[in-house]
C-alpha cells in the first residue's frame, strides 16, 4: 500500500475512533460505543414502552416525586448530565431496580419496602445510573442482539422481528451485568452518592441488606448470584473505597426521617 493511502487510512481511523469514543466513567473515562447517544435513548424508549404497558407502574405522584427528586440530585452530578432520566416505580414485592439504556430507571416497591433511608436509596439509584453512565445495557444487548438489530429498534422499525427483539432486550436487561460491571457500578455509585452529599455508608448498608435477604429466601440467593458478584465481595470493595474518601464523609446525611415518611405510603 502506497504511504499516502496508509496516511488517509490511519486519519480515516482515528477520526472514528475520536467519534465513537463515549465517556464511559468518572474522572473522563472512555471506552469504543459504536451507538450515539440519539440512537440509545430512542432505544430507551422502546423498552420503556414495553416496560411500561407490561407492569403495574405506581401512581402514587408523592412517591414518584421523592424518587424522582433523589435521582435528578444523582444524575445531575454523573458523567452523562445530558440525558432526561426518568424514573419510575414498579409496584410489586420483587426486590429489585434495573436501568434502560438513554436514562430509563425502573426501583421496585419491594426494594423499597427493604430500606431504612434516603442514603440507601441513593446508592441504588446510583448503582443504577452508573450502568447509564458506563453504557452497560447497549455493550450486552449490542453482544448478544447484534448492531444491526438495535439499529432497527432505534429507527422505530415496526416489523414482528423488531418488536420480538424489543421483547428479548428487556428480558436482557433484566437479567442483570456481568460481575465486573456490576462491581463498576457499585463504584461509580458510590462516588455519585457521595458527590450528592448523601453518607456512602447507606451503600454499605443496602448491600448488607440484600446479603442478610439472600440467606432468608434461597430462591433469591440463587438469582442475585446468576448476574452479581458475591455481596461480601461487593461490600468489601465498598468499604476499601470509601476509606479512601476524605473522612469527613462519615458526617454526610441518612435522611432517615424524610425516608420514612415514604415508605408508610407503601403499607
């Protein structure tokens, strides 16, 4: 190959390595993301849709502001404050919250009938804002559905393969990370929830939770294990991160009370 072809190649290239690289982290990590930030929310969108129309989604308006008001805090601070974030409540006993790929947010009654304050459901909302922020949800649906698929859902292709394909993406989604994304979003949202003045403690305590929940209900055990790491492991790091932390953490806020006063809506 001539070494001017060689030139035009190498610019070709790295102009699209500097268009398809996307942060990905705090402190401005970046990773190769070969879906646009359009492309994911309309995305988002689609499953959002399908979400909706196929759960009880909480009415309760009070509810869904506080929520709403304690993930806006979060998301405003994250590395991707240019997506709307929605967040929304699924009224049904499943512990759970799992995120959409362009800012679509899903916390279960279940999970919140299982906290004791504000802090911890900060640290699940920026567990979960922090899958968002590291485009976790579009690395494993682009894996396993394919770019072409995706493509077709985020241009609003109205065929029966697409919609089965929207169908099989939630069902992707719900089954959770790997453990190292999953470790990741642990870490980011530690640090968001503490950027948002909330005690990092409360992650600590959520995840101590879902370990003392897990040797109740075996059933749960068995599905918390097929998508996460080990709670002792996940808790262990938490702690090593948060002891890095400048001390004056430890003084940071629970917002008990004001939590409270929500959860007695959900008896």
């Amino acid at each position: 190959m001539h070494r001017p072809k060689i030139i035009i190649l190498i610019s070709l290239l790295s102009t699209l390595l500097l268009l398809f690289c996307a942060t990905t982290g705090p402190g401005g990590k970046k990773s190769l993301i070969l879906i646009s930030t359009k492309q994911e929310v309309s995305l988002g969108k689609e499953f959002a849709q399908e979400i909706d129309s196929t759960n009880p989604i909480s009415k309760d308006e009070i509810l869904n502001s506080y929520v709403n008001q304690v993930g806006q805090k979060i998301a405003k601070i994250s590395d991707r404050p240019d997506l709307k974030y929605h967040f929304s409540v699924i009224d049904t006993p499943i512990v759970n919250a799992f995120a959409c790929p362009g800012g679509f947010i899903y916390i279960y009654t279940g999970l919140l009938n299982i906290m004791d304050n504000e802090a911890q459901l900060a640290g699940v909302i920026a567990h979960e804002i922090s899958h968002i922020v590291a485009r976790h949800g579009i690395k494993r649906l682009q894996k396993v559905l394919g770019f072409q698929i995706l493509l077709s859902i985020a241009l609003g292709e109205s065929s029966q393969l697409t919609q089965n394909a929207i169908s099989a993406g939630v069902a992707i989604l719900l089954q959770g990370y790997s453990r190292e994304n999953e470790f990741e979003a642990d870490e980011f949202g530690t640090y968001y929830m503490t950027n948002s003045g909330y005690n990092p403690e409360g992650m600590v305590q959520l995840l101590e939770k879902l370990k003392k929940l897990s040797k109740s209900d075996p059933k749960f055990f068995e599905k918390l294990l097929a998508s996460h790491p080990p709670t002792d492991q996940r808790i262990k790091k938490v702690e090593n991160q948060i002891r890095a932390f400048d001390p004056k953490v430890e003084n940071l806020p629970f917002f008990a009370d004001n939590y409270q006063k929500i959860k007695d809506r959900l008896k």
